[in-house]
C-alpha cells in the first residue's frame, strides 16, 4: 500500500520511508482508508469561465445527471493494448489508435461498447465553457470541435468509418481515434449560428506560403489540408491516414490497394471510382489557396484545381478497365512582392492521373502511388546597376 503525495515541500528524496507491518495495516487503514485518491488538502480544481489549452473537456450525461470529461482512448504498455481512460485536451488535436483483443467476437460485437458507434455520441452532451454547478447549451458530440476563443464551444461533431470483421474465436481489432479542432468566428447577437463563418484553418503564412506549411485546399466551402497516400507497415494503403502535403517539398508515396472486396461487385465504373477516391481521399479538392492566409470566402484569394481523369488518355481494350494508378499534384508558385520580403504565391495546380490497364479477376492489388511538385516560376527584376558616376571633363591646360 502507498500513497502519492503532490507537492509536498516537507517530503523529500533523503528521508527514510516509514516502515508498516501487517499488524499495522488496520491502524493506517483508518487513519487513511478512503474511497477517494485525494488527500483532505487537496480540492477538486475550480474551473475557468473559459477552456483553456491542455484543459480536459467536460461532458454530462443527462440521464444520470453526472459530469464527466470526454476520453480519447490510447495505447499502453508494448503490447499497445486500448486504455479508454484517457481525458481529450482542449486544442490538443491528435491521432491514436490501439488494439483490442476479444476471446469470442460474436458476443463482443453485440456487448461490447467499444464497437458500438453510439457509444462514442449517444446520451451525452458536450459542455461549451467549462463550469461548476450549472449546465449551459450543449451542443452536438464531437470529434471536431469548432471553438472561438473565449467564447468557448461553436460546434461539434462527429464521424464514423466502420468495417465488417468476422471469426469467432480470438481476435483483435486495431481502432483510431482523432481529435481535431476548428478555428470559428463567434456568434455575434442578432446572427443565426448557421450564418457565421464556415471552419478555417490556422494560416500556412501571412499572405504568402511559408516552407513546410500544409497546403490549403476547399471543397464546397470547407477548408482542408492537402493530402496523400500513405502506407502502413505492411505496405498497404492506409484507410485512415494520409501525409500532409507541405509547401515547396516535393513528395512520392507509394502503397498497394486490396481490391479483394471490390471485384466481387465488379465493374469497371465502379472499380475506377474506388481508385479515385483512394488516391484523392474522402475530401476531393477543389480549389487550392493562392496564399498561406486566404479566407473561405474570398474567391479571389483560391484557384480552381484543373483535373485531368482516365477518361482522357482511354485506350481501346474490350477485356479490361483504365484506372488510376499514379496522381501526379503539379503545383506552379512564385516569389511576389518587394525583393527584401518576397511573398510565396500559388498560380495554379493540376491533379494528373496517370492509367493503366486492369484485367478482371486477374490481380488482388494494385500499386498506387502519388507524386507532388511544386515548380517556381518566378521571373527575377534586372539587377539594379549602379549609381551613375560624375563625367568630368578636365582642362588640357591652365589656360582651357
């Protein structure tokens, strides 16, 4: 039996601990025994009027009117078994994920609340600021939480990618859990929340791109990350994880595709729609921010993307499909501005998908790959020459 002491200034390396034998362990018991961790002087932590970075998230189950914080389940220990303990922190977005083991499946997938996607949203709400005794607007559960400063919680949301397993004996399952959060403008008085400012993207520079910057990308008005293709450890392609694509550093990736479940269903429409999204990801870029700081609703400050697909390079084959192999992301820039601080802008970019043809039932994978450049194009002044000098014209004798 011990106990941690926190911050005690009396209590120090160089002192010898006390000694308890068996027989004492009755008279500690009840000086000590409790069903609580904290000691008398310590309290519960009072909460701000607003969260605060690295803050635990507060959640509240109405049904049974308890408060509680909102956990983000992570690995531990080598075997990178799930602990489902672990409070999510404010402004801490982040990826986990981690394995868990079931001596029968079939039971697990009925009881267990870790496979079930209710469990993650269902019957609890979110609290906007953090406070004591009272319980403010809730808004929806989570997993991407827009926030606005001091005024606390926007909005939130959440997503679900889900998979059949099967087997009845022992088996594991690896899950991921994400944590993001947005960047939103505050609901003024008088203004429907539907009308503020759609989710924004911290700034990849200001105005121009900044080396190493993710590239900001729009799909129907939401702002996004560029992204890629990217492989787990057995070299497949990943269902959950993409490389961000950074300014100015061209990047390959390659990975290979299962296509086990795809030919059963089999047509080529459908097997190239598959292709596509694998290599573009779920969230199909549309236009590209022409500076590190463009806002969502300046049209002026993004590009279209120009998008050459299969359909333009098909060849005649009557036993086989054209699909996606290769996207190749082109990317032009230049260097804009004063020559003491020039600014890095985008003019445009292309999605290049290279093809190949795939016969039916033939193959089981595929190898995909992703390839990003990005090309200055920037056309440098003259240099500037130097001061004019003075033409003198000297006598050729005293008496010039």
């Amino acid at each position: 039996l011990f106990c941690v002491q926190l911050d005690d200034s009396k209590l120090n390396c160089f002192q010898q601990p006390q000694d308890i034998k068996e027989s004492d362990v009755l008279k500690f018991l009840g000086k000590y025994g409790r069903h609580s961790f904290l000691a008398p002087s310590q309290v519960q932590p009072s909460f701000s009027a607003f969260y605060r970075a690295g803050d635990p998230i507060l959640i509240y189950f109405d049904s049974s009117s308890v408060l509680s914080m909102l956990r983000q389940p992570l690995k531990m220990g080598a075997s990178g078994l799930c602990v489902d303990g672990n409070p999510a922190g404010f402004l801490d977005s982040k990826s986990t994920s981690c394995t868990r083991i079931f001596a029968n499946l079939s039971k697990s997938c009925i009881t267990d609340p870790a496979l079930n996607a209710a469990s993650y949203y269902r019957d609890f709400t979110v609290l906007k600021v953090p406070v004591n005794d009272a319980i403010v607007q809730s808004m929806k559960v989570i997993y991407e939480i827009e926030f606005s400063g001091t005024h606390g919680i926007q909005s939130v949301s959440v997503q679900f990618k889900v998979t059949n397993i099967s087997g009845n004996s022992g088996s594991s399952l690896q899950q991921r859990f994400t944590l993001h959060f947005w960047v939103g403008a505050p609901i003024l008085p008088g203004l429907l929340p539907s009308l503020t400012l759609s989710h924004m993207l911290p700034r990849s520079g200001n105005p121009g791109y900044i080396t190493g910057a993710p590239l900001l990308i729009a799909n129907g008005g939401a702002m996004q990350h560029m992204s890629i293709l990217r492989s787990e450890g057995d070299g497949s392609c990943s269902q959950f994880l993409r490389h961000t694509v950074e300014f100015g550093r061209n990047m390959r990736t390659g990975c290979k595709l299962s296509l086990s479940q795809i030919l059963e269903e089999s047509n080529c429409s459908y097997i190239q729609q598959k292709l596509y999204k694998a290599l573009q990801g779920m969230d199909r870029a549309e236009n590209l921010a022409v500076t590190g700081s463009a806002h969502s609703t300046q049209a002026e400050e993004w590009t279209a993307i120009l998008i050459q697909n299969c359909s333009a390079q098909a060849v005649n084959c009557t036993s086989c499909c054209m699909v996606p192999v290769t996207l190749e992301i082109q990317i032009l820039w230049t260097k804009v501005g004063l020559l003491s601080n020039p600014q890095a802008q985008i003019l445009g970019a292309r999605y290049f998908y290279q093809c190949h043809p795939l016969k039916f039932l033939s193959t089981s994978t595929v190898p995909l790959a992703t390839v990003v450049t990005f090309t200055d194009m920037t056309e440098w002044p003259e240099p500037p020459r130097g001061q004019p000098q003075m033409h003198w014209k000297l006598p050729f004798d005293i008496f010039f």
